[in-house]
C-alpha cells in the first residue's frame, strides 16, 4: 500500500522552493535513521545536523562515502568535544569560553581548524543555552579569542522563544541579527546567521539568516 505521506525527497523540495539560494539548508537528522539520510542525500542534500555527539560521530563514519557535511547543532558538553571535532564540518552551539578552549586543544591535536558559532541566548525561556548580549560584548573586548589558531569563529547561532506570538519570534530574531551586524573585530572568517527551525524558519529567513537548521519538516516528527 503507497503511503499518503509526502516523501522525504518531496518535503525537502517544498523547503527548498521558499528558501532563498543564499540560506544554507542543514536537515536536523538526529534521531532519524540511515536510510532517511540517504533518501535526503539521493537529492543532493549535503548538510546535515544531529545533537548528539556519539550519533554524529557514528553516522558520519557509517556514511562517510556520501561526503556530507556535519553540524552539531545542539548543546555540546566539553567532553564530548573530542568525538565531534573529526567529522563537524560547523559547530553550531559554543555556549563557554571553556567549550572553546577544548576545541582548540582537540583540534590542535589533530592538526584541523574547526569552524564554530558562538549561541546566544535570546529566548525567554530559561532553559536554552548560550551567552547574555552582555557576556558575549565581554567576550569580544576580551580578545582571547585572537589566541585561537585551530577555532575559526564564523558567526552566531540562537534558538527564538517556543511560542506562537510571531511579533515575539522576529523581536528575538532581530536582536540576534544586530549582534551579528554590529560585531566587526573578529574579521573575514564573520559570515553565517544560524536561526531558524521549522516552527519559525520562515520569520528567521525574513530577518536575515543565513542559516536554517529543519528537522521534523523534512524526516516528520521525531
Ligand atoms: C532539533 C533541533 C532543530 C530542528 O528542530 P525542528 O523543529 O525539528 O525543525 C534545530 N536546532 C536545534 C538546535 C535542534 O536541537
């Protein structure tokens, strides 16, 4: 019997009809087996997010012939940082100057540069992750990470309040899009705008990212 559900390759073209070529497209595939990531793949998707870092660690090595690129979008505990650093093509999430530290010293020891967003916290709920506006000015004057030779700083990544006042979503949007504008000392490598999930991608794309991170939109509700 052919199932009345759209396929993951059909849900994917949706997306990818409203979204603007300059947004890069990470499917959330976390919990998701391997075949729904080959069925994305068999569509020319490439990037692809899981919050877990043993997950990642083993789909990248399980489907390394596919050349996909890995995002750990999710909250990273520092020691989990080794199992990420050799397969993340972005780590989405760094939330301490600690975290950083770590991915400096595990990149290091294996002679890669790891690309990284630094998560600001902009929701209303206390319970998500990442730097005040405040802790993230200190850090910036700060300077440290000037010392950093195996991070590369890309950009900025925050989650929107899970609610739905639309006004409030795009306020928060706003906030993290003129933190991303305003900050020009860290230089070239400054360039990605993480926001936006399948709640509210459409409200994050509106406001400037340049980055979306969807997951039940494309593999159905986890
Ligand atoms: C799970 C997750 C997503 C994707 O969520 P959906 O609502 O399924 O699109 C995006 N970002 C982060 C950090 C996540 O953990």
């Amino acid at each position: 019997m052919k199932s009345e559900l759209p396929s993951i390759p059909e849900r994917l073209a949706a997306v990818r009809s409203e979204l603007p070529n300059h947004v890069t497209l990470v499917a959330v595939s976390k919990t998701k087996p391997q075949t729904a990531i080959e069925s994305a793949a068999s569509t020319g998707q490439i990037e692809f997010g899981e919050n877990r870092a043993a997950e990642l660690a083993e789909k990248a090595s399980e489907l390394a012939s596919l050349n996909l690129r890995w995002h750990h979008i999710g909250h990273l505990q520092t020691k989990k940082v080794k199992q990420v650093v050799p397969h993340a093509h972005l780590i989405h999430a760094v939330d301490s100057e600690r975290l950083l530290s770590e991915i400096e010293k595990r990149s290091a020891s294996i002679g890669k540069v790891s690309d990284v967003l630094l998560q600001i916290h902009i929701a209303q709920e206390s319970s998500k992750f990442g730097w005040s506006f405040s802790e993230f000015d200190t850090f910036l004057q700060a300077q440290s990470w000037n010392e950093l030779k195996h991070v590369r700083i890309r950009g900025l990544m925050g989650m929107a309040t899970f609610t739905d006042d639309h006004q409030q979503i795009r306020s928060e949007f706003q906030s993290l899009k003129k933190a991303f504008d305003t900050t020009s000392s860290i230089g070239s490598s400054w360039d990605t705008l993480s926001m936006g999930m399948s709640g509210d991608w459409k409200i994050a794309v509106d406001e400037g990212s340049t980055m979306v991170r969807i997951g039940s939109s494309i593999f159905g509700s986890r």
